[in-house]
C-alpha cells in the first residue's frame, strides 16, 4: 500500500534529509526505500546518501559530491555552476542526468530566495518550505500575544512540528483574538493531525 504523506512527514523529510541515507529514512516511515527516493524527488531534496546511487567511476565525481555539499548547503549559484560542470566533463549517463536534475533544482530555488520583507510574510514564506524553526523565530521576534496572524500562523507551526499541545494552546488564543480563526483551522491542512485528536475537537467545533 502507497504511504499516505502528512504535512508532518514532508517537514521532516525538509529538514532531516540531508543527514539521513535513504534506508533511514525508509525506516523512519516504514516505507519501501523507492518510495522515499520518489517523495524527495519531488520536494527537491535527497538523502545522505545520494552520490552513492550512481554507479560506477567517473573523473568528474569528485565536482558531483562537492556540488551535492554545496547543494545540502543552499548555496544554489555555487552549486548550480558545479553541477553545470559535471554535466559538461562526465562521461556517465546516470550521473549527469542526476546532475542536469539537481541544477534545474538550484535555478528554482535561486529564483525562490527572494524572500519578502515583511517579518510575517517572511515568516509564512519559511513555513511553507518546511523551515519551522526559522518560521518559529520570526513569529517570536515580531508577533505578540495579541498579534492574530502571528499567533495563529504559531499554532500551525507548532502542529506542524507535532507539538499538538503548544498548537492546541496557541490556537485557542487566536481563536479568542477572532473566532473567525475556528473556522480558517478547521479548513487549513496544517492542522490536520490536531484536528484527528479528539482530545482537541472542541478548538474546531467538533464537540
């Protein structure tokens, strides 16, 4: 049976990836290996391990596993320009495919980078990218007690991270700021897995 992929297990594949090999990763799951490589695939993201899958020698490796460094690093130009060279210097199908992949991967995520300026925008941009800890940050330099868009982008932060009571806490206090935020949680995927605790109905009017 195909994984059903939760909000919380594409946060962690965001954030853990890079220091997991693709076995690890199928266990953290329970999930078959290729199944895994296809989800991080299509997040953009690989496993520890990834210079690994490509078989056989090749003189331009070494400039592969310093671009995938580099790549695990988010510094897309350079590793972009890497990768480039990889595909200009390799003499194996399957890594230079893999390298073509990863640079159209860096070109998007360079385009991306531009980040807005206000905190809060700035704040949800890192929230959907699965970078919760600097989301997190951001709402507690620049959101108060009685800030609604910060305290309720809080509680789907903390959700997200499957830390359901700072979520559940967080969100009654939006709620009280505005209850129109019972009804916009009730409908937002990133409270999913609060809202299937019945512990945590009555901040949705399940109860």
């Amino acid at each position: 049976m195909a994984k059903n992929w939760t909000k919380a297990d594409t946060s962690y594949l965001n954030r853990y990836s890079a220091s997991k090999t693709l076995n690890e990763l199928a266990q953290r799951f329970g999930a078959d290996p290729e199944e895994v490589r296809q989800k991080l695939i299509e997040l953009k993201v690989d496993s520890k391990d990834a210079a690994a899958g490509i078989i056989g020698p090749d003189p331009a490796m070494g400039i592969f596993e310093e671009a995938v460094k580099a790549l695990y690093r988010k510094s897309w130009k350079k590793a972009e320009g890497l990768f480039d060279k990889v595909i200009e210097q390799s003499e194996s199908i399957d890594l230079t495919d893999r390298s073509r992949q990863y640079a159209e991967v860096c070109r998007a995520r360079s385009a991306e980078d531009a980040a807005p300026a206000d905190p809060y925008l700035r704040a949800v941009y890192h929230k959907n990218r699965g970078e919760l800890d600097a989301a997190m940050e951001l709402c507690d330099q620049h959101g108060g007690p009685t800030d609604e868009n910060f305290t309720f982008l809080k509680a789907s932060i903390h959700a997200l991270s499957e830390r359901f009571e700072e979520a559940a806490e967080a969100l009654r206090l939006a709620v009280e700021i505005n209850p129109e935020n019972r009804v916009h949680a009730f409908h937002d995927p990133d409270f999913e897995a609060l809202r299937e605790d019945s512990e945590f109905g009555h901040l949705f009017g399940l109860e």
